[in-house]
C-alpha cells in the first residue's frame, strides 16, 4: 500500500468519526430553565409548562412528553388517542396479539390518497409503534368501525 492510499483511508476514517461524533452528539430539544414548553395533559390537551429542571419536567423529557408548541403536543395527543384505541380494539379481538416473526401479522394503516384505514400485513419486519392483529378479520373489523367514524365526521362537518 502507498503512503497515498494510506493517508486517504486515514481521512475516510477520521470523516467516520466526525460523523460518529456528530450523531452521538445530537439531542432532544429541551428548553432552557424559565423557558416555556408544552406537553400533554391527562385529559389529553396540550398545556403550557415552565421548565425549573424538576423531576417533574425532567421525566416528561425523558418520556418524550415534551413540545416547542402547542400544535405539536396536540398533534400526538390525537395520535396517541387513535393508537390507544386501536390498542384496545387489539386487546379485545386477539388478547393482546404481539408480532411473531414468520408469521402473517395484520396491522392498520391510513391512506391519505384514499381517506380510509385499511389493514395489511408483514411476516419479518416489525414497524416501531404499530399494533399488530392475529388475523385479517379482526384489523379489518376495526377499519370497519374507524373508517364509520370518518365517514361520520365528514357528514357533521358537512353540517356545520
């Protein structure tokens, strides 16, 4: 090997540990002691805190219940209420299904172009966050009953 080939795998090598360096070093926003942030309430709305570094405001930062804004905090308060639905219509119709790999594990999913919930599957890769069915019947059973619900609020919408 030359001297010239060497000191370029020198400087791959050194723009990997930047890189590294650079990853490792990236963190969660957190606001500053006195700053505001939002975070979700046990009701479920989005509420103002002031950040003082307590036990408090550090395990909602550490649970990731924490926001730069309101539109955020109830943004994923909406979501965790559809998840956590979902997770309790699993519960009921398969006792808890957990991901088996190998097998066909239904799960739900909605589609923006089509404005619906709808049910597919995979057998290998698990998604982080998706709540998996035993079998198809039962995820589209509750694409079923979210897909009325759209369907219902559009029509109130419609109405107001």
């Amino acid at each position: 090997m030359t001297i010239e080939e060497l000191e370029k795998q020198i400087a791959s090598l050194q723009e990997e540990v930047r890189k590294l360096k650079e990853i490792k070093s990236a963190e969660p926003w957190r606001a500053v002691q006195g700053e505001w942030y939002y975070c979700i309430d046990s009701d479920g709305s989005g509420v103002k805190a002031l950040e003082d570094y307590s036990d408090v405001h550090l395990h909602r930062f550490q649970f990731g219940n924490y926001y730069r804004c309101r539109e955020l905090a109830h943004q994923d308060a909406n979501e965790l209420r559809l998840r956590n639905r979902i997770r309790q219509f699993r519960d009921t119709l398969c006792e808890g299904y957990q991901f088996t790999p190998g097998n066909t594990n239904w799960f739900i999913y909605y589609s923006r172009d089509g404005k619906k919930y709808n049910a597919t599957y995979f057998t290998e890769t698990h998604c982080v966050g998706a709540i998996f069915f035993d079998t198809k019947e039962h995820a589209q059973q509750v694409c079923d009953i979210l897909n009325a619900e759209l369907k219902q609020e559009g029509a109130e919408n419609a109405d107001s």
